[in-house]
C-alpha cells in the first residue's frame, strides 16, 4: 500500500501552532495514547515503569504502518492527518502536528513496532536520541507497539526537573482515567511496574464506563444530560450537588471527542447549578461537547487542551442550559418552607406545585430535627448524650493552661502564660461561677475581666483539631485514638486516588484512619479518628484526598494539607448544641494552641467587646 505520512509544506508549518510537547512522562503517554485512538485502536494496553521515566509501552490494535510510514513517521511534521492549510479548519483527529514521534524520540531511546492491517510482515525501528539505529522486518499482528525507555537520558538538566515517581504517576493515570471516560468503546489495560491497576472492557454506556473506573457509588449519583441548541449538541453526566467537591473535582470535558481545559464551558456549568451548588465546591461532571468543526479552533496551543469557539456566547448558553434542563429534571434542588409548629409541621413544595417529598427532602428535614432533638447516632460510634460537643478534643475535654485573652492579631510573644480562667471574671460573692452559654447555636458568649467574648464555635474547634492533627502527622505528638466503625465503608477510588491513598496512608494512620485493600481501587474504611461521630467518612476521605497539593509535596506539605481537611470535616458545626462544660472545654483548648486567633482557613475565631466600647455605645462615657 502506498505511503500515508507526508511532511507537510512549508506554508502548513508555519500555521501550526508548534512549540514544546513533551514536557514530563504524562506528555509521552498523551501522544501516544491520542495516536493509538487515532489508528482506530479498540483495545490498548499502557505499562508504565518508574513514574514513566524508566518505560512508557503503548500497544494498540489500530490500523499500523507500512515501512515506509514507519520510517517516516520519525521527520518533523510528517503526518497522515493533514495535507493542506485547509485541512486546519475543523480538524477531526485528536493529533495532527506531526511532532509527538519525533519529539519523543529526539529525548529517549525509542522502539517502534508496527503492522499494516492486511500485511503479513511488519516493521520495527529503533532510536537513540533521535538517531535512527536499526529498521529491520518484524512480525507482529496489526496493530503499533511504541517503547519509550530512558526519558531525558541525554537532557539531565530535565530529568531533574521531573517530580518524583509517585506523582508522575498519578498525573498519568489521571490521564488515562480521562481518556477511559471519554472513549468507553475502548478496552484499556494499565499497569504501573508490572501490577494491572485498570482494566476496563468496551462498554457502549457511559455510567457503566464511570462506574468501572470512579465507582459504582460516585456513578449513582450522576444525572444525565442530553440537550441540543443550535449547533451545539452537549451529553454526558453531571454530578448530584450533594456528591460536589471542594478541590480535586472529577471533571471530563470534551470538545468533538477532544479533551479540553475550557474557562468557559467550567462557568457555564457552575453558572447552570445556580445556587444549587455549595458555596466553594466543584461538580463531578463528564460533559461532551458536538459542533461542526469549522465553528471551534483547535490549532491554539502545542498540547491541543486549549479551544476557541466561533461564537462563545452560544456555546455557553448551550452548556449552562443543558445542565440546568439536567439537574431539574430530577428534582434535584428541594425547597423547604417551615411553618410554625416546629419541625413536625414542615410543608414541601418543588417549584412545580406541591406533590409528596422526595428522598432529599425527608433527608433535609431530618436533619433539622436532629438539630432541635438532639444529634442521631452515626455510622459508627454515636454520640454521646452530650450532643454535639463530645467531639470536642476527640471527645476528651481538659482544663489545660493557655494564652490570656487578646484581641485578634496581637503577636502571641507579648503574652505571659497564664490560665485561661484568670482572663474570665472569678465567681462573685454570690457564689456563682462564669457562664457560657451559645448564640443561635453557632457562637460561644463568655464574660470576661473587661468585656465579653464571641467566639465561633466551628472555627475554635477546627483550630484545636488541626493543630494536633498536625502534630500526629508531623511525628511530634502520639497518634489519634480510633473509633471503630460499627460497618466498615467501602470506599470507591480512582486509580489516581488510590496512588495517591497508597502514599499518604501511613499519615492517615496516624490521624487514627485504618483502612485495608480490597479488589480494585476499593479500600475498605474500618476505623476512623474519635473525633468523627455522624459525618459521612467515606467523603471525608475523598476530600483529603482530592484537596492535596499537586506537584512536589513535601511532608510538611502533606500534614498542613491534611489536617486542614480533616479539622474542617472533624469539627463542630455551626447549628450543634453544647453543654456549658463542653463550651469552658472549647475556650480552654482554643487558647491553649499556639495560635488561637484564627482557623486553618484565616477566619478569626473569636472578637472581644470591651465594657468601655459598650460604655460608649450606650452613652455612658
């Protein structure tokens, strides 16, 4: 058969938006994976050695190469993709640079085997550092097989710059993971040194594609979208807002079978939830985009994730209609107007006109009368008859020396020691002693020498809690205590979430999280730190898990990241009832950390109100 890759002409080069494609390993696997797809490939098979540097292997069962092609597929900007500059204009195929081959081989030391379909011969070609060693006939079936072994052996200033084994392989497998979405037609097969870690059959259904590689949990809760307007056509899955993240969001979002990174399909969705969204929290969403081609450009940047539309307005009504049409279609925004009467006299409505209350609904009003009766026992281990403050310190309160009273921002150097108690004014003559007591069951009010305090309940605790987390974490304190839950979660992982659960479980054993592998990427949650009592574990340990720092992550990097999201998931909430020894408990512990004035976050913990302000506003100066 005759030649298929052509070098593209002089006048084609210079219209192709060229520059730098192979960055890191994922880079690698990037271009190979989109060339395997673009042969018409139906089943690949990616093993990866060393976080990628060590070895990339691709093989597919696509359509091949002739020995021509195979030779030739090595010359910048030879490609069977393009011929003319008008080809440019609604470009169909995920490559057609005519770079990645070359670019990749320029930095390695390559292997390339390959078969046309219907030939009973194949080729195989060898490279070092871009230098063509050895082509030789091979045999193999139709279909390529690329080797890219020792990446960067020949730039060492660049294999410096690669960050380590661990997370070069987590940036490949969220890859994958993306590409496995995107095309459930295809079989993929992944293994990380020598351990299969995805396998996944054809599937002609998306949710069964999701499930097979985010969980069967997370793919319950998707809606799905179909919706055309104009030239747009947008499908796929969108997340309930409950299954929401705060970082680390699962999003897949393609443009005519192509994954992109868009600003503006991302508002367009967010601005399709509304306010059904929580505040600070991303959707799970698998969103695909149809056009014509000749209405989207994208010849825009070397690594193809960048899009422009013809006309972006229409592109963002199209997307945020589609997923506002998704999301109340199913009723999935529940309002609630209470009567008077308290809780057992609540009326449900849905916007539509009145009808029975749905799931969501009952779940909500539940957890309002949980806050006028008294918290429900959760998963694991309940809560004591205490309510809500036993979590506090674990559910070990403790008189402790700490910092006197001061207002926010005043350096903890020019404090002495002393007693928290000494702050507060001593018991009168009367006999009686200092009181707390709780505003709207959000904030703590207790008199001082000189005024009063106001402090928020849920920022206090999540200081206390992140501050020995952090200590745990950082090996300067003594492991958390454990609860043991009453049944064990399973918890469904992402093949990137489960390199990365792998890595940081020996810190979440020391917070008092103990989890054992199952089949899969499922581990099994069988204990958790004493300080949880009703929140849902299983998200707890996906936030940790998404909300960690991306790139080099020291441990100091990893406990700061780490006990941030468990102290806002551990701590009292705001609407939580507490006793009066539970709130003392909660000030006597706030000022003895080292800094009490703020939560993890930067929100202040507590604000004072002098006598002499409140002289001042009632006119007594």
């Amino acid at each position: 058969m005759a030649s298929r890759i052509r070098i593209l002409s002089e006048d084609v080069q210079n219209r192709i938006a060229a520059g730098e494609v192979v960055e890191a390993p994922h880079s690698v696997v990037k271009e190979l994976l989109e060339n395997a797809l673009d042969a018409g490939a139906d089943e690949i098979a990616v093993d990866i050695k060393g976080g990628g540097s060590d070895l990339v292997r691709v093989v597919d069962n696509g359509s091949g190469m002739n020995a021509d092609d195979a030779v030739n597929a090595f010359d910048r900007f030879a490609t069977s993709k393009l011929r003319s500059e008008s080809d440019l204009t609604g470009v169909s195929t995920l490559g057609f640079r005519g770079e990645a081959l070359p670019s990749i081989a320029s930095v390695s030391r390559m292997r390339l085997l390959t078969c046309e379909e219907g030939s009973a011969e194949g080729t195989e070609v060898t490279l070092v550092g871009g230098e063509i060693r050895d082509v030789r006939p091979a045999g193999r079936a139709a279909g390529t097989t690329v080797e890219v072994s020792s990446l960067f052996f020949n730039t060492p200033a660049r294999r410096k710059f690669l960050r380590s084994d661990r997370v070069e392989t987590k940036r490949i497998m969220d890859l994958l993971t993306e590409y496995a979405v995107l095309r459930p037609d295809v079989r993929f097969d992944v293994s990380v040194n020598g351990k299969l870690v995805m396998g996944l059959l054809k599937t002609d259904r998306l949710r069964e594609r999701v499930a097979g590689v985010m969980g069967a949990g997370l793919a319950r809760d998707l809606v799905p979208v179909s919706h055309e307007s104009g030239p747009y056509a947008v499908s796929g899955l969108t997340g309930k807002p409950s299954i929401a993240r705060q970082r680390g969001a699962v999003q897949v979002l393609a443009v005519n079978g192509r994954p992109v990174r868009s600003r503006l399909v991302s508002a367009a969705v967010r601005s399709g939830y509304g306010e059904l969204l929580p505040r600070k929290r991303h959707p799970v969403l698998f969103l695909f985009l149809e056009v014509d081609g000749r209405l989207v450009d994208v010849n825009v940047h070397p690594t193809k994730r960048e899009v422009r539309f013809g006309s972006s307005q229409q592109a963002f009504g199209a997307v945020e209609e589609a997923v506002r049409n998704a999301l109340m279609s199913l009723d999935t925004a529940p309002s609630l107007s209470m009567a008077t009467g308290g809780p057992e006299s609540q009326t449900y409505g849905s916007g539509r006109g009145a009808g029975p209350p749905s799931g969501e609904q009952l779940e909500l009003a539940g957890r309002l009368r949980e806050k006028e009766s008294g918290p429900a026992s959760g998963r694991g281990s309940g809560r004591t008859p205490g309510g809500a403050g036993a979590a506090l310190d674990e559910r070990v309160p403790a008189r402790v020396g700490s910092d006197p009273v001061a207002a926010p921002g005043e350096p903890i150097a020019s404090k002495p020691r002393v007693a928290a108690d000494e702050a507060m004014s001593p018991p009168d003559e009367g006999g009686r002693a200092v009181k707390f007591w709780q505003l709207h069951n959000m904030y703590v009010f207790v008199q001082t020498r000189e005024g009063v305090l106001v402090i928020d309940q849920h920022a206090a605790h999540e200081r206390i809690l992140y501050e020995k987390a952090r200590g745990r974490l950082l090996g300067t304190a003594d492991s958390g205590p454990s609860q043991q839950l009453l049944f064990p979660a399973a918890v469904e992982l992402s093949p990137a979430d489960r390199e990365t659960f792998d890595e940081i479980r020996p810190l979440l054993e020391r917070l008092g999280f103990s989890a054992r592998e199952m089949s899969g990427n499922t581990v099994l949650l069988e204990a958790v730190p004493a300080a949880f009592t009703r929140w849902p574990t299983e998200e707890v340990l996906r936030d940790i898990l998404g909300d960690l720092p991306s790139g080099r992550r020291s441990l100091h990097d990893l406990a700061e990241s780490i006990a941030t999201t468990y102290a806002c998931k551990a701590a009292i909430k705001a609407g939580d009832r507490l006793r009066e020894e539970e709130m003392r408990s909660l000030v006597d512990q706030l000022f003895a950390t080292e800094l009490p004035y703020s939560c993890p976050h930067g929100r202040p913990t507590f604000l004072r109100m002098t006598s002499a302000e409140l002289d001042k506003r009632f006119g007594r100066t």
